[in-house]
C-alpha cells in the first residue's frame, strides 16, 4: 500500500490521496458504529430515535451519557457500547494518523544508505 523504506518519498498529492482515503475509511467505521449506538439504544432502553442519537454520539464521542437508562438490558448495551466506543476511538485515530506516520518515518529514513 505505501511506499518501502527504499523507494523514494511519494509525492505530496499522493499523500493527500492516502489522508483522504483514511478520513472517509474512519468515517465510515464510525458512522456504522453510530448506527449500532443508535439502534442499540432505542430497542434496549426504550429511548426516543433523537435521544439515542444524542447518546450514542456522546458516548462514542468520549464525553459521556446524557440519558438515564431504566433497562436491565439497556445498561447492559450501555456498558458494552461504551466500551466498544472507546476501542473505535482510539482505532479510527490510528487510521487517520497512519499515512502522516508513514510519510514521517520514511521521510527519516530516506537518504540513510
């Protein structure tokens, strides 16, 4: 996929190309993910479409629960979920760091021999 430690750096567009495709590769994992949130939270702790929608985005986000949740079933999701969401996070941002670690490795490594 990327360049190896002996081929010559890749030019800039290149790397703008790789940037782009990480964003919406990360993107999409999660928006999937917030869907889960989502559906999990509306059919497990009887939450309203755009309550779940908050709460999901919250949690996913990091930043925490908005709604109380009555469920025995929907504090089981809410458990799972947000320690689900905390493995998205720190994935996507490894995604999305990726090319840019890349380019800075190989750019210290050009010239070595």
């Amino acid at each position: 996929m990327y360049e190896k430690k002996h081929q010559k750096l890749a030019p800039v567009s290149v790397f703008y190309g790789r940037m782009m495709r990480s964003v919406v590769f990360a993107s999409v994992i999660l928006g999937i993910c917030l869907l889960i949130g989502i559906l999990g939270y509306h059919y497990t702790a009887d939450i309203a479409w755009i309550d779940s929608l908050h709460n999901a985005s919250m949690i996913l986000s990091g930043m925490g629960p908005v709604v109380e949740i009555k469920t025995t079933a929907g504090k089981l999701f809410s458990s799972f979920y947000a320690l689900f969401s905390g493995v998205v996070f720190i994935t996507n941002i490894g995604i999305i760091l990726a090319p840019a670690a890349h380019r800075l490795f190989h750019k210290l490594h050009v010239g070595e021999d």
